[in-house]
C-alpha cells in the first residue's frame, strides 16, 4: 500500500472569479491567481488584451481578462461574466471605461462544469481600436504560444497582481481545450516555461501573435501546472461563435459564417 503521506493530490481547478493575469482568478473575494514566471509589460503591448470587470449593479465582482476580436468584441471565459443581470466594464487600454450589458455565454455552459467555459460580450462599433485576430489554422502539439493576463505572479503577495505579464510555453496537448504544462517556480522571471494559476480567466493564449485559446482552468499535480484554454475553433465551441456572429451581430476577425 502507498504511504498517503507520499502521495501528490491532483487538483482541478476553475476559478469562479477571476481578476487580472494569467489564468484564472478569485479577484475581488479573496484567493488571487498565480502568474508562474511570467514577464511585466506595458499596456502598449498587447493591446487588444485588457482587464475587465463584471459589474452588479454597477459595483465590481469579479475581475478577469479579456480579448477585444473586433473593435466592437471581446472574448472572455463563461465564469467570469456569469451573473444575471451583470454588465462588463473595461477596465485598461483605450477602451478603458467602456460599459455593456450584451452578454452571451456558450448554451451548455454551467457553473459546476469546466467545458464551455466560453463567453463573447458585444459593446458598440468602434469601442476598441485595438484587436486580435483569431489563429487561421487548428493548433498542434508542439506550437509555442504566448500568454497575456494581469494575475499574480505569488500566491501569497497581492500587491503583484493588476499587473500585465506575458509568458511563453509550447502546446502539449490539443482537443476542446489546448494544453501546456510548467513547472516554473513563482514570482517574476523570463517568461519562458510560463503558466497559468488559479486567477487571471478570460485571458488569451496566442500562436503567432493569433488568438486560438480562452483561459479557463488549471490542474495541479505535486510542482507541475497545466493549463487549460478553451480551443476557440473546436466544434464545441466554433458554432457557438458563429452563432453570436449570426444573431447578434458579434465581430470576430478570423471567422466567418
């Protein structure tokens, strides 16, 4: 019999609010994310990439991080803007104080799940003169990608999220949601080897400078992290997508009906 005491527990994780940087997290009620090794950056860079949060009656509840795909739409994860009768408000970049209550969340999503996890929210044309564009091709193991997010870079240190940092890493797996793994100690580095924590969700993974994921969630086994974005052209997801084009007049460069 295995001693319990040796053993490593895996643990899933699917931050139910999530406020600034890499991946994933609990922003304004408590345990904040995590950003491993990632590298501070200004606004200018990335600009498409912005810090969102989800209003109820106009107080913030929740933070994340969130895609403009068009300069009148953003992408973010479900959870992040799940609320009814929420609205978001953008919170960074020159869309800064943009407000709108057009939400629309994947049709399967739920609070319990961990798939789905996917939302699009519809401001005004013109509202953001910087975007991304989504990733022409499927993903594949071995691609290196580029993660984007305002986190923190220490579980226990707030004062090192609202921060922008990016990271890299290369994909290690690719189904409805596309992979990677670290094990990349936390706090500030140089980027390379670089995940995702229990904060930031919502926040893009590009390949080539192309947005192909949506942080959603991360598991944990002993030192090793994987993180985990919603695969934006998946056929879970993709009809979705085209779906808020279709019926509500949603943007989104790099798809078309």
């Amino acid at each position: 019999m295995t001693d319990p005491s040796t053993m490593e527990a895996a643990m899933i994780i699917r931050p139910i609010f999530c406020i600034i940087l890499f991946f994933s997290l609990n922003s304004f009620s408590g345990q904040q994310a995590d950003i491993v090794n990632g590298i501070v950056i200004d606004e200018e860079e990335y600009p498409s990439v912005v810090r969102i949060s989800e209003l109820i009656n106009g107080s913030p509840v929740a933070g994340c991080t969130a895609t403009f795909v068009s300069s009148s739409t953003m992408l973010t994860a479900a959870h992040c803007v799940e609320d009814k009768g929420a609205s978001v408000r953008v919170e960074t970049g020159p869309a800064a104080g943009a407000v709108t209550k057009k939400i629309y969340l994947h049709p399967q999503y739920t609070l319990t799940g961990v798939y789905y996890d996917v939302a699009v929210v519809i401001f005004p044309e013109g509202t953001s003169p910087e975007y991304s564009t989504v990733l022409d091709r499927a993903a594949k193991v071995g691609n290196e990608l580029t993660i984007v997010g305002y986190g923190r870079s220490k579980f226990d240190d707030l004062t090192t999220s609202g921060v922008k940092r990016k990271g890299f890493n290369v994909v290690s797996a690719v189904a409805e949601r596309v992979s990677f793994t670290s094990k990349a100690p936390q706090g500030e580095g140089n980027g390379e080897d670089a995940c995702s924590a229990s904060g930031d969700s919502g926040g893009p993974m590009f390949i080539d400078d192309q947005i192909i994921g949506i942080s959603s969630t991360i598991s944990r086994i002993g030192a090793e992290t994987t993180g985990n974005y919603s695969n934006i052209l998946h056929v879970k997801y993709l009809p979705f997508f085209k779906d808020t084009i279709k019926k509500y007049g949603a943007e989104i460069h790099g798809l078309a009906l």
